[in-house]
C-alpha cells in the first residue's frame, strides 16, 4: 500500500518536472478554432489519449522488456527519430532530465544515475516517456502501474491546460477527467504485449496543433 501510495505522489501535479508549462497543441487548437465546444475537447482528449496508446505505451513496453541494456539503443533512437515537433522534443528533454533528478533525489539507493549514464555515453537524450518507464521499474513499480498513471498523469496535464485557458470550470475539468477514466481499460488492453516496432502515431493533427503554436501572438503556455 505504501508502494502505491509512493506512486500516486510521484505523478501529483506539484512535482516541478515542468509538464505545468506546456499544454501540447490545446493552447494553438483553442485559439485557431480547432477546438471551439466541450463536445469537440472531448474528441481531442480522447485522440489525445488514443496516440498516447498507440505510441508511447510500446515504447514503455519495451524499456520493461530491455532495462538499461545495450538493446535499449535501438529503442532509444527510434523513440528519437519519432519525435520531428521542435516543442515535443524539448518539452520531453526537459521533463525527461526534471524526472531522473527527482527520482534520485526520492531513491538514493536504487542507482537511477546509471539511467542518466546511458544517455550520456549513447549520446541520446533522455526523452521523457523513456525514463520514465525505466525509472519506475528500477524502483521497483510494474509495467501495468506504470502505464496506467502516464496516462492518468497526460489527461489531468491536459484538463489542467483547459482550465488555466479558462476554457473549462473546475468542476467540468474533473467531470471529463472522471469520465474519460473509463477508457483506460480499452486503451490498455488494445496496447498490451505491443513492442516499439508496432507503435504508431495515430493523430496527426495534434502534431499540426504543436507546430501552429509558434504562431500565437500571445502565448500562455511555453511550448
């Protein structure tokens, strides 16, 4: 019980990993008229959640089948080759380095440097569904607890972005977040066994979203 209580804590939207300063594509799909009803961020929520599925879930996968090994670099690169939005790549550098020092600074004793280790001497950057996976399963977390709070962690990420935008009230921001906890268990099954070389993106205009944030005259969020 501890154990779970431990995680909960580490995926608590007070943790400075720096998800608070990115709203991945929602601000730009707001302000240019992608999203203009609730019934509308629902279907970009639930896009949102799908891609997250098809393509971050293998990848998680795969870190629990390899650990810190040298397989890991294949799925590393891939991973790495996958990510062509400028603000994807550097919001998950960034949470990814944010992760690994709060993990070693909560786990002492469980050697997560070695994870930092690998990146340097592989010189790949640690993106953050990576070490995230590796991270938890080196302390001892398994792979179904895991995926489950990264999808918990990115759909409360994302309610939380459409509050500050004051697109939703809090109440209707946490009715959609209890309602939209129903399609884990789809998700996670349709995803289950599935390695990085069946991952596949699944909504790309949410990358288009990302790219048209540059273009915002005033932005709220940094990506």
């Amino acid at each position: 019980m501890s154990q779970f209580a431990r995680l909960l804590h580490l995926v608590d939207s007070s943790i400075p990993t720096g998800a608070f300063a990115y709203s991945y594509g929602l601000e730009s799909s707001i302000t240019f008229g992608l999203i203009r009803t609730q019934s509308e961020l629902r279907n970009f929520l639930y896009s949102h959640l799908q891609q997250v599925g098809s393509l971050e879930l293998p990848f998680m996968h795969a870190c629990f089948q390899r650990g810190i090994s040298p397989e890991l670099a294949p799925v590393a690169q891939e991973y790495e080759a996958l990510l062509l939005v400028p603000a994807l790549h550097k919001a998950s550098v960034v949470q990814g380095r944010n992760w690994l020092k709060l993990l070693v600074s909560f786990y002492p004793e469980a050697n997560l440097t070695s994870i930092s280790n690998w990146f340097m001497q592989h010189e790949l950057p640690p993106h953050f569904t990576l070490v995230f996976a590796l991270g938890l399963q080196q302390v001892g977390f398994a792979l179904d607890q895991v995926q489950t709070m990264f999808l918990h962690m990115l759909l409360r990420d994302q309610l939380s972005a459409a509050i500050r935008l004051g697109f939703l009230g809090p109440m209707e921001g946490h009715q959609l977040q209890h309602d939209f906890y129903a399609v884990f268990e789809h998700i996670l099954a349709s995803q289950a066994g599935k390695t990085y070389a069946e991952a596949t993106r699944s909504a790309f205009v949410l990358d288009a979203a990302q790219v048209l944030h540059d273009d915002i005259y005033s932005k709220l969020f940094q990506n």
